[in-house]
C-alpha cells in the first residue's frame, strides 16, 4: 500500500507485535464471522417472514432497510464513541446491542408483529455499525500496514464462511418448506390462517435467542481480554482527524460512493436469491434455501482466493477484474433460463466476495489521522444496503412479481464499482 501522508500509526513494541496481535486478531475476526451470521440471515428472513406476515415484495425489503438504515444513522454516533471510548469498548457496546436486537424476536414472533422484527433488527443494525466501525479499521491497523489489504481480507473471509453457514441453518431451523398461493389462504379458516402465521413466526426464536446467549459469551470475554489500543499520530504530535475533514481525500470520497453502490448489489443478490431460485431456477425453497448456502461458500472460497491472489496482484486490479465479471453474471441473471440463472447468482457469490474488505483497505490508504472518520463514512455508505433493495423490490412488483427484471440494479451498481476500481481509487497528488 502507498502512503503519502505525514502520519505514522504508533504501536507498541513493534518488533513483538506479531505474536502480540495474534490473539487479538482471533477476537476481530469472530465480530466479522458474527456480523456476517446477521446479515445472511437476513437473506433467509426476507422470504420467510414475506410467508409469516403476509407481505409483498417492498414490504418484504423493509427487513434490509430496517437493519442497514441503522448503519446510516449510526455510523456517526458509533465514530464518536469510537474516537472517545477506542477500540474495545466499542466493540462490546456493539455485541450487547446485537444481543439485544436477537433477544427481542421473542416477542416479535409471539405476537406476529413484523413492526416489532423491524425494530429488533434496527438495534441489531446499530450493533452491528459499531462493530464494523471499530473492527475493519482495527483489523487492517492491527500490524504491518503494508499487509492491511491482506489483513483486511483474510478477517472478512470469516464473513464469508457465514455466508455458508447461516443459509444451511435457516434452511434447517427457520424455513419450513411449506408455502401457500393467496387463493389457498383465503380459502382458509381465519383460524386456520393465523395458526399458520403463528407457526411460520415461531421458527425464528431458537436460532435468535442461541445467538443472542453466544453474543453475551463474546462481550464477556472481550471485557476481560486485553486489546492494545492501536493509535494514530501525526509525526508533529498534533491529531488532525475530523469527520468531514475526511472527506477532502478524493479517494476516500469515492469509496463511500463504490461502498454505497457494493453494498446495494450484494444485499439485492442474497434478498431475493431464494425467491430467485424458486421462480428463476424452479426449486423449492428448501433446495433454494441450499443452493443459497452454495453461493455463500464461493463467497467465503472468493475470500479465501482473493487474500492468495492479492499476494501477487494489485487489490485495484483484483476489484476491476471481479467487477466486470460480476457485471457479466447479472446479465446472465437477468436473461438467462433454468438453473443457469441461479449458477449466475452463486458465481456472483465468488466475485462479490473480496469487494468490501478491499473497497474499504483502498478508501483508509494513506490517511492517517482521519482513518476513524473516514472508517465512519465507509460504514455509513452500508446505507445502500437499505435503500437499493427497496427499489428492487418496488421494480419486481412493478413488474408482476418478475424476480429476474430486478437484478438490473445490481448491474448498474457492479458498473460504478468497476470505476471506483480503475480511476476512483487513485489517491490525489499533492502540488
């Protein structure tokens, strides 16, 4: 990585700073496993509760919203606390937030209130805005800064294994493989009909509170673990750093518009992925709910892969290649027939998969003083996580139902990611 600025990150003990990090950096890399259960969740959720609730496709996106307008809201508060509390307890507010938002699908399922799910995973949003905010930076800072991209990636590729893992324990625990048309619901007793909802509600709890009790284990054992706190400092000793100072490094002012746009595209795959596959591939939603767990192992391969490669080509390079590939698959996505259509999806799964870890490496190179803030504004940029598959939403049901016509959002978004890639990313010289 390049760096022109006049800063240096500070550490302690540099020379033993290997093996001192090695745990530390174990912790890191169980919040992105975590975060990534959260989100591929979701995926699962959308589907799920469009049955338990009664919902159309918009309706059904507001679960994206819901969790991904907190990061929006979030991302300045949690910049604050992070500049003011550091690193660690930042992090633990984040899990006990997360934990929270798990806890209160109880009574959401219970009582059959897609309002009281879409609050419950707000709070799980701002959980987990704080633990982006603190934990990518921290991940890429935590060591040589010349491997922070490496770094970066290899802890995301635990983001990627729960790419794999959530979908098969949705499709075993949430998901029930049954499904009815409207004319099969209304032919029913109300009863009968709430019954239904009720039970289709009720999967959710288990899987959530397990994950509500692991993320109250991790908080403990971050409380009584020490994190160095890494820091930076300019070499005049004076701290420079600002929130919209930040943004005078076109660099940076760009990878929040590519974090915007990436973030949009992966949330609108994995959204409708599941209805895709039933509609686009003709599955039924337990196997799509499988192949669905496919796409999240290429995905993690994609990490595992991109780290390798990223040892022997450049990360801008690495990202303009997978965007253009990725390109490539929606239009097959969009055109294409039978199960072709779904292996588009899972190939979007492995070139997808090292986009934000290196969006956000490019976006903090060379920054210095301003690597909090300008970590603040990647997170923030997530937003585009709750505001695209909204318009994805809206666009199918505009379309009668036709899931393929929407991943022409993802395209366009995979376009402004491939320009991020080839100019956007370059740093601005100084006169």
């Amino acid at each position: 990585m390049n760096h022109n600025t006049s800063s240096e990150i500070v550490t302690e003990n540099h020379s033993s700073s290997g093996k001192k990090y090695l745990l530390p950096f174990i912790l890191v890399v169980s919040l992105f496993f975590l975060w990534g259960m959260a989100h591929n969740l979701d995926s699962i959720l959308i589907p799920h509760l469009k049955k338990a609730c009664n919902l159309n496709n918009r309706q059904s996106t507001l679960i994206d919203t819901a969790v991904f307008f907190a990061y929006f809201l979030m991302a300045i508060p949690a910049g604050i606390i992070l500049k003011k509390w550091g690193y660690k307890a930042t992090m633990i507010s984040g899990l006990l937030a997360f934990a929270i938002g798990a806890f209160l699908f109880v009574p959401a399922a219970n009582n059959l209130s897609y309002i009281t799910f879409l609050i419950a995973l707000f709070i799980i949003g701002c959980g987990l805005t704080m633990l982006e905010t603190s934990a990518n930076p921290y991940a890429a800072v935590l060591g040589d800064p010349a491997k922070a991209t490496s770094r970066l990636n290899l802890a995301a590729s635990f983001n990627g294994l729960a790419a794999m893992i959530a979908p098969m324990i949705g499709g075993l625990f949430i998901l029930s493989g049954k499904s009815h048309t409207k004319e099969q619901l209304a032919a029913m007793s109300a009863e009968h009909r709430n019954s239904y909802f009720l039970e289709e509600a009720a999967s959710v709890k288990t899987p959530y509170i397990t994950l509500g009790i692991i993320l109250l284990v991790i908080a403990v054992i971050f409380y009584f673990i020490h994190l160095p706190e890494i820091k930076t400092k300019s070499i005049d000793g004076e701290a420079k750093g600002s929130f919209f100072g930040a943004l005078r490094h076109k660099h940076l002012r760009w990878a929040v518009v590519a974090q915007f746009f990436y973030v949009g595209a992966q949330v609108c795959v994995t959204s409708f992925f599941i209805r895709m596959a039933q509609q686009g591939g003709g599955f039924d939603e337990k196997t799509a709910a499988s192949y669905l767990a496919i796409y999240g192992f290429l995905f993690t391969v994609g990490r595992f892969a991109g780290t390798a490669i990223l040892q022997f080509l450049s990360s801008n390079k690495l990202l303009a290649i997978y965007a253009i590939i990725s390109v490539l698959l929606c239009l097959v996505a969009i055109l294409g027939k039978g199960s072709y259509v779904v292996y588009a999806l899972g190939g979007l799964g492995f070139f997808m998969s090292i986009m934000f870890p290196t969006i956000f490496a490019l976006g903090i190179d060379g920054i210095g003083d301003d690597t909090k803030p300008g970590s603040s504004w990647l997170i923030m940029s997530i937003v585009g996580g709750a505001i695209l598959p909204f318009g994805m939403g809206t666009l199918i049901d505009l379309y009668g139902d036709h899931i393929q016509i929407g991943y022409s959002i993802p395209l366009v978004c995979f376009i402004v990611v491939l320009y991020f890639s080839l100019s956007g990313y370059k740093m601005a010289r100084k006169s």
